[in-house]
C-alpha cells in the first residue's frame, strides 16, 4: 500500500486539536467545558456540581487515576471533546497513583526522580491516545499571579516543567479573565494573543490581532467552545506543514523568552534549561536567552551538579566595618562620596563581607591614580 505522503508545500488536515484554557476561579472554565462538541468531562477538580443547568455533558467523577485509564475506546466513542479539569489536578492524580507502588518513594514518600519523569511520560501518552483517536483535548486551568518587578503576570497554575510541556503541546492557548466595558459592565474574555502580562497561544488565529474572544451568555450559546475549536481548526487546515511549523516555533521561542524575563532564581534556570531542545529551530537563541538570564540573576554552573546555582546571599558589611572603611579612605586622601561612585554604589553597606578585601584594592587602585594624576 502506498505511503501517505504530505509535501511541505501541501495543507495538513488536522482532525483533532488540544486547546488550553486558564482563568481564575468563579469564571466559569467548567461550564465552558461543557460547550464542546458532545463533550465529556474529567473531573479531576471534583467541581463539576456547581455548573448547574450549565451541565450539559457527561462527566467521569475522578477518584483515582484508574478511573481514567481504564475507560476504553469504545466508552469513550460518543464523545467527540475531552475536558480535562483541571490539567493540575490530573498530573496529581497520576502522582498519586505511582506512590501507591512502594519502589517509586522516598524515604520521606515523596515521589522519586525517575517516577516523577514516569508520571509525566504517563501524562503524554494518555494525552497522545485521545488525539490519535479524533478527540479534541481541552485541558483546564487554574491561574495564579506571579510578580515581576512591577509587572504583575498571570499564568497557569503548574510547576514551571509541567508549564512549559503543556504550552509546548498546545495548539491553542489563552487566558480567561473580565475586563470592565464602556458602559461599567463586566465582560468575560479569552486572550490568546501573548503579552508581558499573560502567557498564550494561538495557532488558530483567534480573535483577529488583538486576540481578544469575548465570551457570551453560555446558557444562550451552548456550542460556544465547539465553535471556536472548530475556527481554529478550520485556520490550521489552511496552512502547509513549514507553515504551521514556523508558527508555532516563533511562538514557543516568544514564550521562552517571556519566561526567561520572569525568571527570578536557580531553579528557574533550570526548569528553562530542561525545557531547552536541541532540535528546535530557535535552539541556539533560546539557549543563548537562558545563559544571560542565568548571568544577570547572578546564578553559576555546577558542571559535577549539571544545575545552576544561586549566588551566595548578600551579607553587608558591619557598621565597624563600615567606619573602619571610612578611616581606610580618609588615609589615602579620598572621600567616601568618590569612593562609592567609582564602585558603583550609593552607600558603602552596599558592599558585601566577602568582597570587602577587593573594595579595599579598589580603592588602593584609586588612590594611586589620584596621586598621579
């Protein structure tokens, strides 16, 4: 039989998508869920009583991981959209289904490196079946709010590995949240363009270019995510293989470096480094983004670790210390103010402890060359 062979230069069907949606709480993500096409809900979250009549779908009332994995193709036949609420809860769920073998513990019982790797294998594969099957994936989200500087950023509710794979596999992606109209009323919508403030995604084209897809009354608009999943596909069966493959590139390498910006320590570095493939087309600038990220925040290499590592904690100098300094200065006819713009401080407590000894030579350097000058 003849292979089935797509040139790059030919549109890709696509059958079946994974859409991401993360919002905070009381916005009504669930209900939303249930506007897919003849869905059915993993209710790992446990919240699915509280849409009410919005409830239009099946649910699987998760206990235990087993009550997902062990549902078949043909229970799942009905079904053409998998809501899976929340994605958080999910990867929980599979955690605590590996501890419950006791090779996969620690001795404090948490979960050992090599399993957590396992249940995030898990986590792909089971994902993988729903798509080779035709099922539209939905993963559900929680936000949280993180600060960056003044920036406040919003984004999924998930350890920063988890993070990062589930952006990479999404097709679509955006943020759920209410904004105040012209008229003072508050309006639901979805934000699948990037920005500093949200992390998304957007294959599908969503929104036009602002991105912004506002949200009706559910309860008269009951096909409403069924809708968008199928514009969004509908988008992506026009575009070639290269096409979509560069689209989707240039957002990956735009959210690594939104993430690189937000890192604030080591274990940052780290996760954006394990994230890192050397296959990606952008590897070498992501790679590059991470390093200055890492220098900026301070962090060294530990080759024998393979991990970044913090800087040592800043332990300004004493006030002996300080007086002490200031009588060092005085004796080499230099004054403190000339001292601390020459070091590119504002006060000489900026000066750390362990690299007091290398203040002094500074200042023996200009001293000097105040003397010949």
């Amino acid at each position: 039989m003849a292979l089935n062979i797509i040139a790059a230069d030919q549109t890709l069907n696509v059958s079946a998508i994974i859409t991401y949606i993360y919002a905070d709480p009381g916005l009504g993500k669930t209900s939303m869920g249930f506007t897919g096409d003849k869905a059915i809900s993993f209710d790992f979250d446990r919240g699915a009583h509280r849409t009410g009549e919005l409830r239009r779908g099946a649910v699987v009332p998760v206990q235990q991981w087993s009550d997902v994995a062990d549902l078949t193709p043909q229970d799942l036949a009905p079904f053409n959209t998998i809501v899976i609420d929340t994605v958080g809860a999910m990867l929980e769920s599979i955690k605590t289904h590996l501890l419950l073998n006791a090779t996969n513990r620690q001795k404090d019982g948490a979960l050992k490196l090599k399993a957590q790797g396992l249940a995030n294998q898990t986590f792909k594969q089971y994902v993988n079946t729903l798509i080779s099957m035709g099922k539209d994936v939905v993963f559900i989200a929680h936000a949280s709010e993180d600060q960056n500087g003044e920036q406040i950023i919003y984004r999924p509710d998930l350890g920063g590995k988890n993070r990062n794979e589930l952006y990479r596999i999404a097709d679509i992606m955006g943020y759920l949240t209410t904004v105040s109209t012209s008229d003072g009323k508050h309006e639901r919508v979805i934000n699948f363009k990037p920005c500093p403030t949200h992390h998304a995604k957007n294959a599908g084209a969503l929104g036009g270019e602002t991105g912004d897809v506002w949200v009706p009354d559910l309860k008269t608009n009951p096909t409403f995510l069924a809708d968008l999943i199928k514009q969004a596909k509908d988008h992506i069966n026009t575009l070639t293989p290269d096409q979509l493959a560069l689209i989707k590139a240039n957002e990956e390498l735009e959210n690594f470096m939104q993430s690189c910006a937000e890192a604030q320590y080591s274990s940052d570095v780290n996760q954006l480094t394990e994230a890192l493939d050397k296959q990606h087309f952008y590897y070498q600038n992501m790679r590059l983004a991470m390093k200055n990220r890492a220098t900026e925040l301070g962090c060294t290499f530990d080759i024998n670790a393979n991990r970044w590592i913090d800087p040592p904690e800043f332990t300004g100098i004493t006030d002996a210390q300080r007086d002490e300094l200031q009588d060092f200065i005085s004796e080499r006819g230099l004054d403190t103010k000339s001292v601390c713009e020459h070091l590119g401080i504002d006060a000489l407590t900026e000066i750390d402890q362990n690299t007091l000894d290398n203040a002094k030579a500074e200042i023996e350097k200009l001293a000097k060359v105040s003397m010949t000058a």
